[in-house]
C-alpha cells in the first residue's frame, strides 16, 4: 500500500483530494476507486490492499472526502455532491478515463452520485452498508437509525471554537468504532483508530472539518428520485449485524435501480457496517467477481 498523495482539482475554488494507490498504476488493469465511510480514511481499505487477487484483478485507488484524511479545500462548506465532482476530477487529473466505484456507508452514496454526474465514467458501483435514502421516517421504520439522534449532539457540540491541542476525544472514537466495526474489535484496530482519529481532527482545524462531516451525514438529500438514471451495473453488499443501516432498507434501495444493466443485492451473515474491514474476504471475492464480469 502506497502513502498517501494529494492531488489538486478546480472543485470548490481549488482543493487538494487525498488518494492512495494500491501499487503503481497499470493501464492495462480497470480501476476500483475506493470511498472511505465517516470520519475514516483510506486507511479503511487495508485489508483490501493485503489482498494479492483483488490487486492483481485491478488497480485500487482510495480517494478521500471532504472532511476526511489528507483532503483539504478553501471552502469550509461542502456536500457529497462536491466529492463527487471533485472525485471524477481527480480522476482527471490522475489519468483515469473510466473506473468502478466502491463506497462505505457515505462512500456508497459519493459512488451513486459519480454514477449520477458521469454515467459514461463509473463502469459499475459497489454500495457497502449503505443506503440510498436521507435520514426519514421512512428509513427508521424499516429499522435504520436515528441519524439526527446520533449527529445533532455531535454538530451542537463542535460549534465552538477550541485549542489547538483538542481532539474528539475517546467516546467519540468509541461510539464510531462500535457503530462501524461492532464490538468485536481487536485491540490492535482499537488503539489504531483512536489514534488515528484523534490525530487527524486535531486542532480547531480538525473541529471545523468534523463538523461539517456530521452536519452532511445528517443533514444530506436522498436519491430515490435519482436511482432510476443510474445505468451501470449496482452490486450491493450489506450484512445482517448492521447497526446503521438495515437489510430491509437495502432491499428497499435496490429495488429503484430500475434501469441498471444489473444490479443484485448480496447479504452478509453477521456482516457489519464497516463491511470492508469487518468481512473484508467475502467483499474481496465478490468484487473481483464483479469486475472480471463486468470490466
């Protein structure tokens, strides 16, 4: 896995996009673009890049939100729609004509809109625990979470200035690592994420750009009325144990991918939110599949 580099895209007034390859580029291979869920990086992605086949089947490229690892703009606000734009641009600026789109949870919805913005671009979509819809009654009822229960203490909290030694502190790595990972989280990927976090939101820099990060995970548009112009194939992956999002609503989504050339949703038994690094085998083998199918 290569360090992470930046590159600089027009998007929101001039941006630096924080990507990682898995290995040099081979033009020869398609492309897996890889979108990080909330407050991670594209460190989510390790166990995707120890994996020897699914490197040999395509380059992988990790790229990272607003808000989130080495990405920087000189706006303080943004959207899942700049990402998007910002993410097809850096795939301009990188070279790469046309790829297939990974994401989890946010990263599926960034993946659905780069679907959206450049239908000639995303050769197919892999959502990952995930859901399509904005946070409405409608997605609680069919037993998803309460999205403003968990964000609003978060945005009101984080509405102040603060020092320059702060960080979000050890309850909200906690709270992030039991809704994504579950409560069997190894120490070793315990301590990495707190210290991760904890270094990457520091600051009164860290504060603005966390909060920005929960003021879209709440506050974000759905796509339903979108779905239906999304031509590629969809593979959508979501495990049974997930906390944020249900099958049910997955199995709701799915279903208005009406023009897709092929879409399918795949259940993982005991699969988390963070579906990447809590199965990483059966999300490996299903997206080399995907691919080789339809690359």
């Amino acid at each position: 896995m290569q360090d992470v580099k930046t590159v600089e895209v027009p998007h929101l007034c001039s941006s630096k996009i924080g990507y990682r390859f898995g290995a040099n580029y081979d033009a020869s291979k398609p492309t897996l673009i890889m979108v990080n869920s909330f407050a991670t990086s594209s460190q989510l992605y390790r166990p995707q890049y120890a994996d020897k086949d699914l490197m040999d089947t395509a380059n992988l490229l990790a790229f990272e939100l607003f808000g989130h690892g080495e990405t920087r703009s000189n706006s303080p606000q943004f959207t899942y729609w700049d990402s998007a734009i910002a993410n097809l641009q850096a795939m301009d600026k990188l070279g790469i004509d046309k790829a297939f789109v990974l994401g989890t949870s946010q990263g599926g919805w960034v993946a659905a809109r780069m679907a959206l913005l450049a239908p000639d671009r995303i050769l197919g979509i892999i959502p990952l625990g995930t859901s399509m819809d904005y946070e409405s009654a409608q997605s609680q009822e069919l037993g998803c979470w309460d999205g403003a229960a968990f964000n609003s203490p978060l945005v009101d909290a984080l509405a102040q200035t603060v020092s320059s030694d702060w960080d979000p502190g050890p309850d909200f790595c906690e709270a992030l690592l039991a809704a994504g990972f579950g409560p069997d989280v190894s120490d070793e990927e315990r301590a990495f994420w707190h210290k991760t976090l904890r270094a990457n939101y520091k600051g009164d820099e860290g504060r603005r750009r966390l909060r920005m990060c929960a003021i879209n995970l709440r506050d974000r548009d759905g796509l339903y009325g979108r779905l239906d112009y999304i031509i590629c194939p969809v593979l959508w992956i979501h495990g049974t144990a997930d906390q944020v999002y249900s099958v049910k609503n997955a199995e709701t989504g799915i279903a208005k991918f009406v023009n897709s050339k092929d879409s399918s949703l795949s259940v993982v038994e005991d699969g988390q939110h963070f579906l990447s690094a809590s199965h990483p085998q059966e999300v490996n083998a299903q997206t080399r599949a995907f691919i080789k199918t339809h690359g």
